[in-house]
C-alpha cells in the first residue's frame, strides 16, 4: 500500500494562508502558484480548504479550483463551507474531484447518505475537527474548532462512515499549525476502527512527524501544510507581489517561520519516506 | 473559415458517456487536455457519431447498469463497440464491459469481455490487513507472459508506472489475452487494464493520475485520429475506383 501525501491549501479570498490552530491566518502567497509546484514535485492530492465559508457561508474559493484544475491531473478535493447538494455539485463542476463535509454533516447526518448516493462514496470525504476532552476521549467541533458538538470522535467517524463516507478527514485542533506532531493516538483510533482510508492532518511540523503518524498512527494519508508552504514561500522572493490589505501579512514581509516548524522539500520528503522503508509514489 | 472547417474534420470528437452517475469534469477536461473536443452526452446519436467513445463511472456496478439500461444506452454502447472505434472503460466503466458482476448479488453487465468483476479478497500486507476500497497510487505493468504494450494505448507508459485508484472491486478476465495491465494490493494480484480489439478499459484514472495518466488520454487521441485518417483514405479509395470504373 503507498501512503498519500496530501499538501493542504487553506484558501481565504485570494490567498493561500495559514494559522495557529486554524486561527490568526497569515498570507503565504497565491494558492495557484503552490498548486503547481506541489503538482510537479509528486503530490499525490490536493486538498483546498476555505477557511472563511463555514464562519460567513459564503464560498470564493470555486473560481481558484477552477483555474488549477484546468492543469493539475491529481485528485483535487475541495471544502469549507459546503452545505448543500447544491453546493456540492458546483464544487465539483468546478474541478473538485472529491468534496470534504464537515459542519453540515453534523448538522444534517442525512447529508452523508444523500450525497454519497448521488455522487458515489469515493467523491465524500467527511472532515472531522477534533479536539481532545481525556486521556482517551476526543470531542467533535465545527467552525474550525469554535463549536463543540458533543459527539465522540471515534463513534462519529464510524456513523460516517456507515451513511456513506467514502474518507475521513481527521484533524486535531490543538495540533494544527503548531508543529507539535499529529495526534498519534487519535488517529491510530480511528485508522484502526475503519474499514475506509484515514487522512491524518494537523500538527506536523518536521518529516519525523509524517513519518510517525504513519508508523503509530497508522495513516493512510497524511495531509501537511506549513512544512510544505513556508520552503515554497521561502523559494519565493518575498515583498515583490502586492499583497496590501490582504489581511497578516507578516510573513510575506519578514519572512519569518513559526517556530517549530521546519520546512520541507515535497520531493525530498517522500525521499525520505522510502528511504524509511515506507513505500508511496515517486515521481520522475 | 476553410480552415476551421478542416480543423473541425480532423478533430477528434470523444463522446463521454453520461448516465447519471460520477464526475465527468475530470475526464472532459483531460480529453480536453490531450486535443480531444468532448461532449458529455447521454445520447445514443452522440454516442454513436462519436470517433472515441469514455464510458466513465463510480458507485454500485448494480445500479449503474440500471442506469445504463433506463437511458437506453446498452444497445448504443454495444453497437459502437462494433464499429471498430475505441471504446474506453473508466474505473467502474472497466467492470460494466465485463460479462457479470458478483457486488451485492450477481448482476450481468454488457458482456463485451468474458469474465466476472469480483470484490477485493482480504488483501494483507504483513501482518496488516489493507482496506478496501483501495484509494490511492499504485504501479501497473504489463502480464507476465502477456501482451507488451506497444501499439496499445499504454504504448508510451512505463512499466510500473503509478496510477491513481479508487475500488473495491476488480475485473478477473476469462482469456488472459484480454488482461492488458496487473497490479498488486498487498498480497493480491489484479487485473487493472483490460483490451480486446477496439474495447480498452482501465481500473484506475487516468485522468486523475498526473501527466502518466495523461500520457494514456493522447494515445487515445492519436488512436482515433489514426482511425478517421484511414477510414478517410479508404473513402477516397473507394471514391477513385468508382471514378475509374465510371470512365
């Protein structure tokens, strides 16, 4: 089995960004520019994130789908927001070759079903925030961790999983954009509960951690973002493009990386993964 | 103007089969991509006019072919399977080609390659049990002692070239001659491109597996081009010697 490594792109407007625990979101460039990059140097999928659509119900982010799509040959999956068939369907006439439900899921459990019947399970992705409650019990959340639903996590994923789910989506809050490493024992739970594939996000911050929740946490994909993003933005001269009033752009002007987090080459990363003995697609 | 007109003779027209299941965008714009103009069509006419024909698909084998079967387009897909153009099967659209399948009950499908479609058998890999459905990359290569691929549509894919895979269930060909491509998961070999004359068809996506996959898409167009090219010379043959036998 070769393990998915899945750059994750948090959109918000015209802008790839990026938080702490999916807030206080600093600009990191133009989502198509890593798109591309990440497309060439052997991703294996593409995940688009709004991160401003579930918190104001608008959704910007088709038109960007669109123009990678026209190029990029990878499954794209798209979320943030998406609430309705409806809207699934303009997701994935857009260039969406999968669509991530999170909030409306919960909502409306009946989502899952309906979807998965009309656009088959393989096409729904079920995102589930979690944020840990014990020693061994994780809460699901929605609006990027703001709103606590009482669900288990665990039980969740499996009720998803049975109306239809064709993946999970799982990320720890408290992890994400910390680099403080993926939730090990959350996602070992749920990769080991399900018969569908698990995607791990939120916490790495070096390849050690990719490698880790593959191993313990028995990941099937492994979504990553700031190790990813901070050696492309890196690569990229910083302060040329205009990105005034496009919101935290002290990135883009200091071109400080968050502590914690240590950039990392796509390509070089996988290198390091089959070097590891842990077998995923090389690209030429 | 003359030469949109002859731009429009040689273009490739591909007719995407559209009955009511699964994401067609992907495959339209990867026809696109490759030179190809694709209409997403549920019309036998489309169909049958078509110099290349996609028969895409996800979800259940069963329904799919109940799908197939209220459009009424079981007749046109096997009609033109007989024209002798290309008809190119796509994931789900690989195991519908098949003569039956065994996905919650036995189910016949349209027969156009001799063989069951079966569910993964508990592929394991070490100690581990894998999942299925299998989402994810995976290398195809030619069978043992098979066909190689040159003059195929995989003419220009290398051996174990990886592609992009989602399924629970695989195509088990009858005659091993039609078996153009096998895979592994875990400790399972299958069946992942299937041939038989002008009828291909491949479990993975092309569409979806990077410029390899895209790779598949322009020897599918170069393929129906050759075809248009040459039924085009024998018109022009056929066309001489009636002159000839009129002077």
């Amino acid at each position: 089995m070769n393990v998915r490594i899945i750059p994750r792109m948090d959109i918000k407007g015209p802008n790839l960004v990026k938080g702490i625990n999916l807030e206080g979101l600093r600009v990191l460039g133009k989502p198509e520019y890593f798109a591309t990059v990440y497309y060439e140097k052997g991703a294996d999928e593409l995940l688009y994130m709004d991160a401003v659509a579930s918190l104001y119900g608008r959704n910007s982010l088709l038109h960007i789908v669109e123009k990678t799509a026209a190029d990029i040959f990878i499954p794209l999956t798209v979320g943030g927001g998406l609430r309705t068939i409806d809207d699934i369907r303009a997701a994935l006439r857009a260039g969406a070759d999968k669509v991530a439900i999170n909030t409306a899921a919960v909502h409306n459990p009946n989502l899952i079903r309906e979807a998965s019947l009309k656009f088959g399970s393989s096409t729904i992705v079920v995102s589930i925030d979690a944020v840990q409650r014990s020693a061994d019990s994780y809460e699901v959340c929605t609006d990027y961790g703001r709103e606590c639903t009482g669900l288990d996590a665990v039980e969740w994923a499996c009720r998803a999983c049975e109306l239809g789910a064709g993946e999970i989506l799982l990320t720890a809050v408290r992890r994400e954009g910390t680099g403080t490493g993926y939730d090990l024992t959350l996602t070992r739970r749920i990769a080991e509960a399900l018969p569908i594939p698990v995607i791990a996000c939120g916490g790495a911050g070096r390849t050690e951690d990719v490698i880790r929740v593959i191993r313990e946490g028995k990941a099937d994909a492994v979504c990553a973002a700031s190790i990813f993003h901070y050696h492309e933005a890196s690569a990229v001269a910083c302060g040329k493009a205009d990105f005034s009033d496009e919101g935290n752009v002290t990135f883009l002007k200091t071109g400080k990386v968050p502590s914690g987090i240590k950039p990392v080459d796509l390509r070089d990363l996988k290198r390091t993964l089959e070097a590891g003995d842990i077998a995923c697609r090389m690209c030429a | 103007m003359s030469e949109n007109g002859q731009e429009s003779r040689t273009a490739v027209s591909a007719a995407i089969v559209d009955y009511g299941l699964g994401n067609l965008f992907s495959v339209s714009r990867a026809c696109g991509h490759a030179g190809m103009s694709p209409v997403i069509t549920s019309s036998a006419d489309d169909i049958l006019a078509a110099d290349i024909v996609f028969l895409p698909g996800v979800g259940a084998f069963g329904d799919a072919m109940d799908a197939l079967r209220r459009a009424d387009l079981v007749k046109p897909l096997l009609d033109y399977a007989q024209s002798g153009k290309p008809l190119v099967g796509i994931c789900l659209g690989l195991q519908l080609l098949m003569s039956e399948s065994r996905e919650f009950g036995v189910h016949d499908g349209l027969g156009l390659i001799e063989g069951p479609v079966v569910r993964f058998d508990n592929p394991r890999e070490g100690d581990r049990a894998l999942k299925v459905p299998q989402v994810g990359w995976n290398r195809i290569s030619p069978p043992a002692g098979g066909p190689d691929w040159s003059g195929t549509l995989l003419d220009t894919t290398g051996n174990g070239e990886y592609m992009y895979f989602v399924h629970s269930y695989h195509a088990c060909p009858a005659s091993p001659s039609t078996i153009l491509a096998i895979s592994r998961y875990g400790d399972r070999e299958f069946c992942s491109a299937v041939r038989s004359d002008n009828v291909y068809a491949f479990q993975f996506h092309p569409e979806k597996s990077g410029p390899a996959g895209l790779e598949i898409y322009r020897s599918a167009a170069k393929l129906a081009a050759g075809l248009i090219e040459q039924s085009s010379k024998r018109n022009i043959t056929i066309e001489s010697c009636q002159q000839l036998s009129a002077d």
